[in-house]
C-alpha cells in the first residue's frame, strides 16, 4: 500500500515536470496552442491529440508530431513504473484538462465536446 | 288283263301310294292334325317350314306356342305366354310307334329339340332364352274306334341349362333348373335347385350374382298363394347372403325376409382385395344382415347391419415405407356395429309397364356413430347412371383412425357435410363435396416426417418425440380450409444432429413450453383442387400461415400440380424465436437466442426438397464453446502447462443466404454481426465476418467444407480468405490470410509485450497449415501500410544493463518514426517461428536525428509464447478454485 502510494506521487511529479516543461514543441507554422483555440485540435482522453469535428486537416502535422512526441514520453513513463501507455495516457489527460481554456475540443469516452467555461 | 286283276292291282297299288301320299304330304297336313290334337286345349301352336318326316323324327323351321294360364285365387288376370323354338327337330321312338298297330294304346317318348327356346309374356315384359334346349316328353297314344286318336303326356322334363332372362338393360345370365312335370306328380313342379349365375346391368356384369334357392310348383295348403324358395343364397359384392325362406305372396306380390351376410374375411371383399391399385388391405371378418320387404313394386330395407369382429380393420400402407394407417372397424363399447338401421325404401318403377328404373328414398343409415342420410335417386338401367348426394352428420371415423409408425399415432373427429355423387360409365364421380371435420391427431412420431427419419443417421438428422394437434378442417367449393390449427410437440421433442462419431451434438427442441403454448397456433390454409380446370389435377395454394414461436410463419400464394416436377413453396418467416431452441452437446455447449426472420423458398421435388437462395436473418446471437475432452493433468501442469482447449465462440446478428440442391449440394452466404473466438488466453474479434461456406460439393468428399470469399473486420482491419478447403474427418485446411489495415499496436498486444507501442497498420499474406491441433505457417510476409511510430520503452535500469549495440538500438526505437516496415515469419509445426523485421526511419531524439535502418530477427517458440501468456490467467483460476474448494 505504501509502495504504491510513494509510486503514485512520484508519477504525478514527474507529470507535473513534463507539463512544467510544456512539451517543447519546435517551431511550426500552427503552434498547438493556436491549434487547440481554433478548433483545429482538440485533446482526447488518451492523452493524445486528434482533429475534432469539422476542422479541416491544417492542425494534420502538428497532431502527429506532438503525438509522436507525447507517446515516447509516455512509454518511458510507463515503462519506469510498469503501467500501460493507455493507463499513462488517461493520467496525462486529467492534467492537461485542468489547464485547458474553456472552448477547447475534449474527446472523452469517444464523444467530442468542449470544454465548459 | 282280267278286270279283277286290274282292281287288285289298282288296290295293291293304291295300299302302296296312299301311305306314300300321306308320308309326302305331311308338312302340309302337320298343322291341321295339331290342331285337331290342341282342339280345345287351352294353347294353340303353329309349326312352319316342317320337312318330310323320317321314321325317328321329323325338323321343323318354326314352332310357336301361345298358351294362357286363367285367373285363379292367386291371380285375378289371366296370363298369356309366347313360346317359340327355332330350327327344332321332333323325334320318336320308332319301335314304340310300331305297336299301335297292334294295340289301342300305347306310351311312347318324344324328345323336342331346337337350336334356340324363347318364352316372353304377352306384353312382353321379359325374355327367357335358352339356347339348344332339349324336352323330353312321356306321351300316351289312345286310339279308339270311330274317333281320332288321343295324345295324353304323362310326363315332361326339361333340363334348363345356361338360359338367360332379359329384361329391358338388366339379364340373368346362366340360369339352371330341372322342370320336371308329370301327371303322377299332378303335374306340380318338385322341389329342384335354381340358379341363376349372373346378373347384367346393360352388358356389365353387376357384382350380385350366383343366387341359388330350392324352388317348386308345390304349394303350401295353409298358403296357398305364396311362392316359396328356400335355403336361399346370394352373392352380394362377393359377399355371401342367405336367407333360410323367401315365402312370395303372388296375390299380394309381397314378401319379407332378412338376408344374413355370412361372416366374410374383409379381404375377400372387391374393396380390400391387396392390388396394384387398390392400396387397402383387409383384415378380419366382417358379417350383416339386410331385412328385405318387398310390395308393390317396393323393396323396403329396414334395420339393415354390418359389424366387424374384434380386430377386424381396414389397411392403408403408406408407399414405400414400412408405416401404415389403420381403420378399426371391430366393436366398440357402446358401437358394436360400423353400420347400423340402415333404412332405404327402393321402388321399381315402370313405364309402360316396362322397367325405367329403381328410385330409392328414405335412404339413411347409422355409420361410425354418426348420421348417413342421401337424398332420393333413381338408377336408370337404359343411363345405367345414379346420381345422390349424401349427407353426413358427426360421423366419428376419424375416431377408428390410427397411424402407426413409430410410434402408434391416433385421430379423433367427426365427419360432417355433403357429398354428391355420380356413379356410372365414367365410374364414381363427386360434384360440389362439402365437408367438415375438427380433426385432432395424436402421438404422430416426428421421425415420421419425411427428412427426419434418421435412418442415416451420419447424413440426416434424427427427430424424438410426437406431435398432437387440433386441426379444424372444411372442404367447400373444391378448397380445403384450416382454421384456427394447432399443433404442439410432446415434452423434448426435437431434432438431433449426430456427429461422424455418433455423438448428439445441436438439437434443436420442438417441445411445447409449459403452459398452453403450442408449436404452430393458430393455423390457417386454404388449398384449392383443381384450380386450373382441366384434366390434370392442380392445387392453388391461396393460404398458408402459422404463429409459431413467438413469431409467424406465411406461405406465398402457389399453384402448383400433382405432375409437376418441381413444387415451389415459398415461406415468410417473421420473428421466429429459434435460435432458444437450439442446444447444443457434447465437446460444443452454449446457449443461443433471438428470433429469425426471413424468405424460404422451398422446391418440393420427386427427389426431395431443394432450398433456392432462403435469406434467414435475426437480430440475437450467442455463445457457442467448443471444448474438446479434458485429459488427466497434474497440479503444475494445471498451473504451468497446457491451458484448457476450451474456446468460446459468440456471434451477433447472422444473415445467411442458404440453398440446397437436390442431391445434397450446400451452399450459405453468411453474414455475422460478430463473431469473437474467447480462449484462456485471449481474445480475438471478428467484426461483420462474412463469406460462402460450401458442403457436399462432392459426393466423393462428403467431410470437405469450403469456405470462400470470407472477409472480416479484425483489429480495426480485415482479414479475408480467398478460399479454403477443410477436411472434416482428417482436419486438415491449407489457406493464405490475407490481412490489411491491421493497426501494428493490436498485434504487439497480441504478443503480449507491454514495451513496445506502435502506430500505424500493416498489410499482409500469412500461409497458414492446419493439420489436426498443428498450426504451421509458410513464409508469411507482412508490410506497413504507411508510416508510424514505433517505441520501445525501457527502463534506465534495462539499458544500464544492455550492452553497448543493444543499448543504441533501444535509443534509436525510443522515438523511432518509420517510414518502411517489412517483416517475414515463419512459424514449423512445433511452434519454432522466425520473425525478421528490416525498419527504415529515424529517431528525432537520436543522433540528430540520421536516418536509421535496423534488421530485427526474433526467434522463439510462438507456442510457448501463447502458453506463457496465459499462466497468469490459469493461475488466477487455480487459487479461485482452491477457494471455493477450502469454503465448502
């Protein structure tokens, strides 16, 4: 009970330091946050990225890049304290919503909306 | 010449010539010296076209003879007959004839006889004809001084030999009898046997026949009137009848007696004799009585019986089988005859005081318990037709009715309508029949049905148990009509699928549940005869339906004929809960649900049914698991070794487009709403599989199944088979897995890593072997669709460990993003597999991110591998078992 009660905190740290870091994303035309205020991007409770309802494909790059970013991420989370990515995954996005503006695209349990102000 | 010379000699001359005169005139003398002979005598004969008479005999051309019997207490007219006999010949004892020289009286014996005998009553009403009669005569010649001489008969025999009597249409043929009249018997006729053979309704032979009665002239002092014939005996349809006395009041022309029909076996019967075409077969004795009264020209049949013995019946075999129908015609509590006051009041009638028919009324009868009434007819002998209608009223054959097969089957019912009919040249003919009946059946064994016989059993399915049912049927206006049926299935009844070792293994049950449900309610059809009019026999289907199982059943309006050689019937089902009633057995176990709907178009043919293109679908599904027989394992094997075989199949939502061709040949398009193959160590998801499964293709190959054209959605790609070919009985298939779009994460999932994540989908062909439980798989190749991601994630403790090459390789698939992915595995039948993996890409993290190729070659035993993978889970049902062992 203990062991898992350490482990757990020292995951939320080191999620708290990877979002203190804000992904360093490099320089694209379209930067996530933009994207993301758009509508063009909206985060998924996966904790991964995907183009919501009728926005077109210009956020297409960006999603991919900083999926691929994210997952690698993920995995070595997941692989430090033995979880699957999905399980990394959902605890990534509990964070991440708490710091999105209101407005923004969530996907959770597959059904789109956004955010409530 | 002295004149007294001359004279003797004219005298000596005449002596000659005047007998020679008289013997040469005779012919024209003859009919003065019969009437000379007759004068006065009550009948008078003409011969014409006599000859010279020789010395035994002299021909004759013609002779006729009228004579008039006088009214007498028996009769108050006279009553005048016509004899005439052609080309006759009467002859004398010469020798006899001599010795009236020499005496006045002498007896001597005359013999007439002709080529043909006629006797008709003036007006002729009837003809008795009797071909090459002989009469003998005893006759006594008188010969007194100054007066003719006398002819005095004494006696006259006559044996009648094959003569008939004909009037109008109808003839007695081969009539018998010895008349034998002499005056020492006063001229009364003894008492001699008569028979008349056959009898003749305009040229056809009636089935009545061979009567014989002791018959004489000799009357009774007390009835002096009455006629009497006895130990009388008749054939009645081949029947016999006996009556001991018909006693004939002439004066009345009355006469009343009972003919007793002899204890005859059934089979014996026209009806029941075994036939090419007569199917019913006898069995038993049957007996009646038919009491006659006959007045005024009316037969009056009163009370007349017919009863069976104790196991007396009627068969019906059933065509090619071994199964047959029975009619119990043997006494019953409270029923000891089948027919009984059986009434009928028959009037000759005549015309011209010719005979124009027998009209027969008041014609009823007790049959089966129930009323047989018919309406009044008349039989012409010139049309030679009857024509009635009968009426029936709750006759309870159907009560007597049983089927045995497999089980002994019983009807119960009563039969009520009308029924016109014509018999007559053109045979038994039926006009507008109408009749009515609930019939109720019972115990009809299911393997009965044709199909289900189970008399092969590895081929065909094999039913149990029995139907009972209420069928209310009415046949009006040429259309059989049921309403309102109900059939239901005896407690687990079904039909049973047997495997090639015999083993039970789906049954699809029949019974009826609990309570008042029946198999079929409310059952309707109407099926017309004879819809089209002509002279084949056609049906017109106009009505089919049933609600069976929740749901309902209808059949397409059909017309169809008895000729045909093909009987489309086309079925709509509707919501039919069938898919509960499926079980299944042995290795297979689950349960199954939902209704079925769907079109059936069945073809009924001379060889058996064929189904052309059935589309069933149903909304349920279930799980079907397969679980082959569990060997004997130790504890660490239980824990450690070989998981159960065990595999649960589920399935949703099937539509199958099914035929059958007539020698056996199957073919289902099918499609699956899912279908999930759940193991101990994992799970694997068909979604929509759909394909063509083909059996019995080939008659020398029963055990081969194909399966074609199958496509499936598999991990969110497909997996499809062009063709497979399996063998049932030696389990063995050959195929090529065609895969695409398969996401790359699904299938290291499978494999059961939790290090490696991946993007993207792969397309494939995989050759995969299976010979009984060995899996082989050929050079299967599998490459990326596009590009993706791969990550293998390690810990820092893993690449501190990892040597210096192994260690760059996890950094480089820290982050790899692909843009090439093949790969090749094969796996020998032991589960040795060689996967090889050449990746092309680069990791932005690595090296600045160079492009990057790595060859991976992974060599392991896939089956250890998929063992391995399920210890977890066989564990956990070890402790859980061991738990509920310790709680008991």
């Amino acid at each position: 009970m203990t062991g898992t009660m350490i482990k757990s905190t020292a995951l939320k740290a080191l999620l708290a330091l990877l979002l203190f870091a804000g992904f360093s994303a490099p320089a694209f035309a379209l930067d996530l946050e933009t994207a993301r205020a758009q509508g063009l991007a909206g985060e998924v409770d996966n904790g991964l990225l995907a183009v919501p309802p009728g926005a077109g494909g210009e956020a297409q790059g960006i999603i991919a890049t900083i999926n691929n970013q994210r997952r690698a991420e993920y995995a070595k989370i997941a692989a430090q304290n033995n979880l699957s990515l999905d399980v990394v995954g959902s605890m990534m996005f509990e964070k991440i919503y708490t710091r999105l503006p209101a407005g923004t695209w969530v996907q959770v349990k597959g059904q789109w909306k956004k955010k409530a102000g | 010449m002295k004149w007294t010379h001359r004279i003797l000699v004219a005298l000596l001359l005449a002596v000659i010539l005047l007998p020679l005169a008289a013997w040469l005139a005779f012919p024209w003398y003859l009919q003065l010296l019969v009437d000379r002979i007759l004068a006065g005598k009550p009948f008078h004969v003409e011969i014409s076209g006599s000859g010279i008479p020789g010395p035994a005999g002299f021909g004759f051309r013609n002779l006729t003879a009228s004579f008039t019997v006088p009214p007498d207490q028996c009769s108050s007219k006279p009553a005048t007959y016509k004899l005439s006999l052609v080309n006759g010949r009467i002859s004398w004892n010469i020798g006899a004839l001599g010795t009236l020289f020499f005496s006045d009286r002498l007896q001597t014996a005359f013999t007439l006889r002709a080529d043909s005998l006629c006797i008709q009553p003036e007006p002729g009403s009837f003809m008795f004809e009797d071909r090459d009669p002989r009469i003998d005569m005893q006759i006594a010649i008188a010969r007194r001084r100054g007066a003719p001489m006398e002819f005095q008969p004494y006696r006259v025999s006559y044996a009648i030999r094959n003569a008939s009597v004909t009037r109008e249409k109808l003839r007695l043929a081969g009539i018998d009898y010895r008349v034998s009249l002499s005056s020492a018997g006063k001229w009364q006729q003894p008492s001699d046997t008569l028979h008349i053979r056959k009898l003749y309704s305009d040229g056809n032979l009636a089935p009545v026949g061979d009567f014989r009665a002791l018959f004489g002239s000799k009357r009774d002092p007390l009835k002096p009137c009455t006629l009497i014939l006895s130990n009388c005996s008749i054939n009645l349809f081949e029947w016999n009848g006996a009556a001991e006395r018909i006693e004939y009041d002439l004066r009345k022309q009355e006469t009343s007696f009972t003919l007793m029909l002899a204890e005859i076996p059934l089979n014996e019967l026209p009806w029941f004799k075994p036939s090419e075409k007569i199917p019913l077969k006898g069995l038993g004795r049957v007996s009646g009585s038919l009491p006659i009264e006959f007045r005024d020209s009316t037969v009056l049949i009163r009370n007349a019986l017919v009863a069976g013995e104790a196991g007396a019946g009627i068969l019906y075999p059933v065509k090619n089988s071994n199964r047959w129908f029975s009619l119990d015609i043997g006494p019953k509590p409270g029923s000891a005859e089948i027919l009984k006051n059986l009434n009928a009041t028959i009037t000759l009638n005549s015309r011209n005081k010719n005979l124009s028919g027998l009209a027969v009324r008041d014609f009823s009868a007790e049959l089966f318990e129930g009323k047989l009434q018919s309406s009044p007819f008349m039989f012409d002998p010139v049309k030679n037709e009857v024509m009635l209608t009968m009426s029936m009223e709750d006759i309870r054959i159907l009560d007597r009715l049983n089927y045995h097969g497999e089980t002994r089957g019983s009807f119960k019912g009563g039969l009520s309508g009308t029924v016109p009919l014509a018999f007559g040249k053109k045979g038994l003919t039926f006009g507008q029949v109408s009749l009515a009946s609930a019939l109720t059946f019972s115990d009809i064994a299911l393997r009965d049905i044709p199909g289900l016989t189970g008399e092969s059993r590895l081929k065909t399915p094999l039913a149990s148990g029995t139907l009972n049912g209420t069928l209310p049927l009415e046949y009006r206006n040429s259309t059989i009509k049921v309403q309102s049926g109900i059939i239901s299935g005896s407690k687990s009844s079904g039909i049973f699928f047997y495997d090639k070792e015999n083993r039970q293994w789906l049954s699809f049950g029949l019974a009826s549940n609990t309570g008042s449900r029946a198999l079929f309610s409310n059952i309707n059809a109407s099926l017309g005869l004879d819809a089209a009019g002509d002279k084949s026999q056609h049906y017109s289907l106009k009505l089919l339906s049933a609600e069976t199982l929740g749901g309902t059943i209808l059949a397409a309006p059909m017309v169809f004929s008895v000729n045909d050689k093909d009987i489309p019937v086309t079925l709509k089902l509707n919501n039919i809960n069938a898919l509960d009633r499926i079980k299944l057995h042995g290795d297979f176990k689950g349960s199954l649900s939902g209704s079925v709907s769907g079109t059936l178009p069945l073809v009924m043919g001379k060889q058996g049914f064929m189904i052309r293109k059935a589309r069933l679908r149903s909304s349920g599904g279930g799980t079907i698991t397969v679980a082959p027989p569990k060997l004997k394992r130790s504890a660490t094997e239980r824990i450690f070794g070989v998981p159960d075989q065990e595999a649960d199949y589920s399935f949703k939502s099937p539509d199958i487009l099914f035929t059958r061709h007539y020698d056996g040949k199957i073919a289902m398009d099918f499609s699956l709403g899912e279908l999930k193959r759940k193991t101990g160590s994992g799970e694997i998801l068909l979604t929509a599989p759909k394909g063509i499964l083909a059996m019995w293709q080939n008659r020398k190959y029963p055990d081969l199944v194909t399966l074609s054209n199958f496509h499936a959605g598999f991990f969110d790609g497909t997996i499809a088979i062009s063709s497979v070919e399996y063998d049932m009985a030696k389990n063995k298939a050959e195929t090529v897995l065609h895969l695409n779009n398969i996401p790359l994460q699904k299938l290291l999932d499978l494999q059961g890593t939790k290090k490696i994540y991946a993007t993207g989908t792969v397309k494939g062909s995989i050759p995969v072997k299976i010979s009984g439980t060995v899996i082989e798989i050929m050079d299967g190749i599998m490459s990326a669709e596009s590009d993706g991601q791969i990550i293998y994630a390690t810990t820092p403790e893993e690449r501190a460990l990892a040597n210096q090459g192994l260690r760059t390789t996890y950094e480089a698939l820290s982050n790899f993003l692909y843009i090439q992915l093949a790969s090749s595995i094969s796996m020998a039948p032991d589960g040795k597999s060689i996967l090889t993996i050449r990746l092309k890409g680069n990791n932005p993290d690595f090296q600045g991110g160079r492009p990057v190729e790595l060859n991976l070659n992974v060599e392991q035993n896939l089956l250890d591998l998929m063992r391995s993978l399920s210890i977890s889970s066989n564990l956990e049902r070890v402790i859980t078992e061991k738990t509920l062992q310790k709680n008991k």
